[in-house]
C-alpha cells in the first residue's frame, strides 16, 4: 500500500485543533486528529490531571502526563451529556470506529469541566487541517 493510499484509508494528518471553554472561566486548547499509524489523539478527561490527548491508539488508554488508566473519552456518558437534540451543529467530530473504542462521536457542549466539575465545558473547532508532511 502507498503511501497515499494509507493516508486515504487512515485519514492520517487530519489534525483538529479543539478549544475548550466553561462558563468558569476555564480554558484550554487541545488537538484531536489522526497524526501517524500509531498516533491519533482524541480529548479524554484524567482523574487526576484534568482535560488532557490521549493517543486512541494505544490500549489501554492512559494519560498522556501522569500515566494512570483512570481516563474517560469526552463523548462517554459519564462526562459527557447526549445533546437534546442531535443535527449537525451539536456534533463536533465522528471518530473512525476502528479507533476510537468509546463512543465515536463528541458534541459541541454539556462536558465535564475539568476545573468546576459541573457538565457545562464546550468543545469547538479552532482550526481543522490537513498537516504537512516534514
């Protein structure tokens, strides 16, 4: 297989650049995309160290900084609410199910926010592109 055809079947250099707001005062930026074979990163909430990239890839899924296991996809249940009505301006990004074990989909608002513990954190794209190879 090519490497463009490989680029094709894994959507490698597709990088998102996510930002994360809550009405708390609470920001942060984060990337999301697939990087390489090996490297896609997707925003995941650690119990200890707050929003951080998690590389999907790798299983299981672990903190980027502390690396505990103790990480939850932002999308899941658990941290994240289901939209009251899903269109296309409440979902932010679909995942490839090959990669992204949790659920594959991750909506715009009604995430767990890392500093105020209340579901009200958003998530919106700040730059999606297409990354040059070095």
């Amino acid at each position: 297989m090519s490497a463009s055809d490989e680029q094709k079947k894994y959507g490698l250099g597709n990088v998102t650049l996510l930002e994360a707001k809550c009405v708390c005062g609470f920001k942060w930026t984060t990337l999301s995309g697939n990087l390489s074979k090996e490297t896609s990163l997707a925003p995941y909430y650690c119990d200890k160290c707050g929003l951080v990239d998690v590389n999907i890839r790798e299983v299981p899924h672990k903190c980027q900084w502390c690396k505990s296991t103790h990480v939850k996809g932002y999308g899941s249940l658990s941290i994240s609410l289901p939209p009251k009505e899903e269109n296309s301006y409440s979902v932010l990004l679909i995942y490839h199910p090959a990669i992204w074990r949790d659920e594959n989909k991750i909506y715009r608002d009604g995430h767990l926010c890392p500093q105020c513990k209340k579901m009200t954190m958003s998530l919106t794209k700040k730059i999606d592109k297409k990354a040059r190879p070095i």
